[in-house]
C-alpha cells in the first residue's frame, strides 16, 4: 500500500476518531475501505493495530506529556516526578508490545511477537532500575 493513501487513510480515521472518539472499529474500518479499497486487504485487527491505534497511542503521548507541565505536589517531588517518569516509560514499552502483537498477522507472527517478551521485560527492568 502506498505512503500517500496510508497517511489519507490515516488523516481520515484521525478525523473520525475526533468527532466520535468511541467510535467501533468495524465502522471505522468500512469507512476506510471506502477511502481506499486496499484497506480492505487488511483484515479488522491489521486495520486496527495500523490506523486507530496508532492514532490512539500518539493521542495518549500528547495528553502524558501536557500532563507533565503541572506544578509536582509538595511530598517528595523529586521521587514523584521520577516514578511518573518510569511509569510513563513502562507504559509505552507495553503499548508497542501490544500494538506488535496486534499487528502480528499469522500464528507465526504472534509466536515471534511473544519470543521477544524477554525484551520488554529487560526495558522494564532498566527503566525501573531492579
């Protein structure tokens, strides 16, 4: 599928998304397929992990790091700050395995997948510091 009708295909699932934030996938899905018909090569948990999530993710990043400009409570500042920062870091390490293993097509991509959940366990290790 080409770049161009990818981010067209995205544009339009943002778009979406903002007018209907809880819009379900499978109605999302359809309208893509209307957009571009090679969405519809894709089946629903490609077009999700590929389009909405992406979407969501990058979402969730903004909203994390306007949250971030907030003034740190008056307890122990520092160590909040610090585990608000390991916590924001663990959750996106989970949130790429999860959009992997929902971009995983075939058995033997989920299998794949799943072979490097010692990786995301050594970047939670490192980030919280044990």
């Amino acid at each position: 599928m080409a770049r161009a009708s990818d981010d067209k295909v995205m544009r339009l699932v943002e778009e979406l998304l903002e007018k209907t934030p809880d819009m379900p996938v499978d109605k999302l899905y359809e309208q893509a397929k209307k957009a571009n018909s090679k969405i519809g090569e894709l089946n629903l948990r490609q077009f999700n992990a590929r389009y909405p999530l992406q979407i969501k993710l990058r979402q969730a990043r903004a909203k994390d790091s306007s949250a971030k400009g907030g003034r740190p409570r008056a307890t122990s500042p520092r160590r909040r700050r610090s585990s608000n920062e390991s916590r924001d870091q663990i959750r996106e390490i989970l949130l790429n395995f999860a959009v992997s293993l929902a971009g995983a097509d075939e058995r033997k991509d989920v299998v794949q997948v799943l072979a490097g959940v010692d990786q995301v366990v050594d970047r939670i290790v490192q980030v919280t510091g044990r």
